[in-house]
C-alpha cells in the first residue's frame, strides 16, 4: 500500500470525530465533512490528457478513493468539475514552470499573478478573494499555496510536503482544539519540533515567525517558550516581533510586559498593531497615554487600531476626537467621526457638524451617516434627509440602509396604541381585529414618514 493511500485510510479514521468535536466550534464550522462519490479515474486522465500534465498523486488519490471534494477546511474543497471549470475559466494555456521569481520560503516580493495562476489548480475558497490553488507544475508540484488577490506580495506556501498531509494537520489541529487563524502560515509538527527549531542557531526569520505563528495557535502554551518569545522582541525583522506580539496576546504572556510594551514606538504599523491588541491584558491606566498618541498616527489602521482600544475600555473622551475630526489628515477625520458615533455621542447637535457636512472628502461626509447609525442619533433622521439629497447616487443608498436603523423604535409610538385600546371598549368583538390591523398600519406609516 502506497504512502498516499495509508494517509487516506487516516483520514477516513478521522473524520467521525473530527464531526463530532467541531460542531459549535470555532475551527471552520463551515465545513460539512461530506463525503461525496469519489471520481472515476478515467475523467482524471481527460484532463491530464488535454493539458499535458500529471496530478499530483496524493490530490489524485484524495478524489480516487476519498470524496471528490466536499469535505475540507473551511467550506470544502472544490468539486473536482468545479475546480477544472474555474482552472480553464482563468487560463488559456499551461505555464511550463512555476514563476522563478516566487520562493516556496514565502518571501514578501512582487510578481505576475496571471502565469501564478496559470500554474495552479483552484480546490478551495476561504472567502473574502482569498483562495487555495495547489500547483501542477515546476519546481513546487503539489505543495498547497494560500493566494488573497486583493493584497500585495506572494503568495503564501504551506509548510506541508502536499495535499494530503496539509489536509490531514488541518483535521488534527482541530481534533486538538487550535485556533484557525493563521493555519497557512504556521509549521506542523509537535512542541518538540518547534522547540528544537526555535532553539537552533541556525534558524532563519521565516522559520522563526513560522514557529510563533504555531505557538500563538496551540491551545496550550508551554512555559518554556518564553524566553524565546521575549527574544523575538527585539529580533531584526518585523515579521517576527509582530509574530512575537500574536503569541503573547493569545496566551496573556504578562510577564513579558515591558518588551511588550517597547513595540508600541516600533518603526513597523504591523508591530505596533499588533502590541496594541495586547494592550487589554493590562491595566487601562499603563497603556491610556500612549494609545491616545497613536491616534494621530500616521498609518490609519494603527490610528483605527488605538481608536477601538480607547473606545472599547469607554475612556474616550470629546477632547480626543475633535481635533481628529479637525485634522489635515482624511483617515483621521474619518476616524474621529466615526468614534464620535461608536461612543455614543450625538451627532445631530454636535458643533462640528455643519463644517464636516461640506468636508471636501466624500468618505468623511459618509462617515457622519455611519457615526449616526452608530450613536442610535434618531435625531439625525432629518439632517439625514438633506444631506442625501444634495448627494445623490450611492450616497442616497447608504442613507436610506441607515435611516432604517434610526427609525424610532415602536414603542414611541405608545399613543396610538392607547387610543386603540380605548376605542375597542366602545366597539363590537367583530370590529376589534380591522382596529387593531389599522393601528398597526397607522404605527408603520409614521415611523416610516418619520
């Protein structure tokens, strides 16, 4: 029996209590673990013959003796017929190799995305543009590639020698009870191979933010680990202090504090994001000060990111926001606004209101429709009205989304209500019910009027 084959056999072990353990878990619930009618290998040769290439043998035993898709993280793998479609909807010809320029070391690099994709088989979405290809030819045959087409750099090779084995650590990893982020990035393997990774001297930054990566997702984290997690703090390259960052907020590594807290001033947006999603692990008083200046960060998604931070510990203030909501900057006037709404402060009285309104930018002049649909500002509703008007086209879209979740909740509308259940002691039994029917007709069309 071939290696492929007793994987399979695994596999097929597996996936009963892999069902049973998933259901209301966090791990891809997604996916149904079906199990479909595998496919004839006579339809596997047609299109190895029509494009002259071979499968890689542990996909081929998966659709020959396994499922022909269906099961798999996290809505399925593809249809055999379905990957094939989306294969020749994509691409005219076979490329006869795999683009040089990409490195199975997942370098951050730019490259071509057509010949990539010219040169993978489609077997899986994640959602979101982001997909699983898994390559037919060249140098990397049969290694599993995560793509997301609406990001910048490579693509990200897995860790695993093929499909089957990507396949079967997914099924593990959940029966274990890891968390899902971050799958593609991080190493297989046990502790014990990750310890001996991260203590080689000989470790390179993409191993090392491999194994942080494994460690931030392992439902148990062993303490000898710290050490290494507090090194990687002051490691060369960004991509492992944001790893570090990752590992010690999943596992509330507070002993780590002061290295923690040394990556809010680093030089890197992705570091310094990620040493602020740790920020809730400590007291609000040892991080406040510092958040509040990264509200005028110059790279908005740390500036969003310090915004949530304050927000959701209910220290924010009207003295943070207006000089966001003031600022030269677009993405922090979006940003004051949009938290102004997200505090709860209304937004129909506020004084800045009018100068925004007329705000050169038309994603700050929608950020006030949102902030009032955050804030629950009824009030706004009129405002609302005028301003979309005089924008029109999606603007006046938006605002009709919203106006419906500022409509004034039903009971607002107690005295027509009342005036009903007055009336119906006047009235005979075969009267009640039209009554009634009118009352609620009355409560809709004002609320929709309002």
């Amino acid at each position: 029996m071939s290696l492929e084959i007793d994987a399979v056999s695994r596999i097929r072990e597996k996936l009963a209590p892999a069902r049973k353990l998933s259901r209301g878990k966090e791990w891809w619930s997604g996916s149904k673990f079906k199990l479909n009618p595998t496919v004839p290998e006579s339809e596997i040769v047609a299109f190895e013959t029509l494009h002259n290439l071979r499968l890689p043998q542990d996909y081929r035993d998966f659709l020959l003796h396994l499922s022909n898709g269906g099961v798999g993280p996290p809505y399925g793998i593809y249809r055999f017929e379905e990957s094939i479609r989306r294969y020749e909807e994509g691409t005219t010809k076979m490329w006869p190799g795999m683009p040089e320029c990409v490195a199975p070391e997942n370098e951050r690099i730019d490259f071509d995305w057509d010949p990539f994709l010219q040169g993978t088989l489609p077997i899986m979405t994640e959602g979101c543009g982001k997909s699983v290809h898994l390559v037919l030819k060249g140098e990397f045959k049969g290694r599993v590639v995560h793509l997301d087409e609406e990001m910048d750099g490579g693509p990200v090779f897995t860790w695993d020698a093929g499909f089957l084995s990507w396949f079967e650590r997914w099924l593990d990893e959940m029966v274990a009870g890891w968390q899902s982020g971050g799958f593609q990035e991080s190493m297989p393997g046990s502790c014990e191979r990750l310890w001996e990774i991260a203590q080689s001297p000989k470790v390179t930054p993409f191993e090392l933010e491999a194994v942080l990566i494994s460690l931030r997702r392992c439902p148990q984290f062993e303490s000898r680990f710290t050490p290494a997690v507090a090194a990687a703090f002051s490691h060369f390259s960004e991509e492992v202090r944001r790893a570090a960052c990752g590992a010690a907020h999943r596992h509330r590594l507070t002993a780590l504090e002061e290295h923690i807290f040394r990556q809010l001033d680093d030089p890197y947006s992705g570091v310094v994001m990620g040493a602020l999603r740790t920020m809730p692990d400590f007291p609000v008083s040892r991080w406040e000060a510092k958040a509040r200046l990264l509200l005028h960060h110059d790279n908005d998604r740390v500036a969003f990111q310090a915004g949530c931070l304050i927000s959701d510990a209910k220290v924010m203030t009207k003295g943070d926001l207006l000089p966001l909501i003031d600022s030269s900057n677009v993405d922090l006037r979006r940003n004051g606004i949009y938290f102004w709404g997200k505090c709860g402060f209304t937004v129909s009285d506020a004084e800045w209101l009018e100068r925004r309104r007329s705000d050169d930018n038309l994603e700050v002049r929608r950020a006030i429709i949102l902030a009032a649909s955050e804030a629950k500002d009824h009030k706004f509703v009129p405002i609302m009205r005028e301003m979309a008007q005089q924008e029109g086209g999606a603007f006046d879209q938006l605002a009709g989304n919203v106006r419906t979740a500022l409509l004034p909740p039903m009971w607002k509308t107690w005295p027509i209500w009342l005036a009903t259940l007055l009336i119906s002691f006047f009235l005979p039994p075969q009267a009640l019910l039209p009554l009634w029917g009118l009352a609620l007709l009355i409560s809709i069309a004002w609320r929709i009027w309002y």
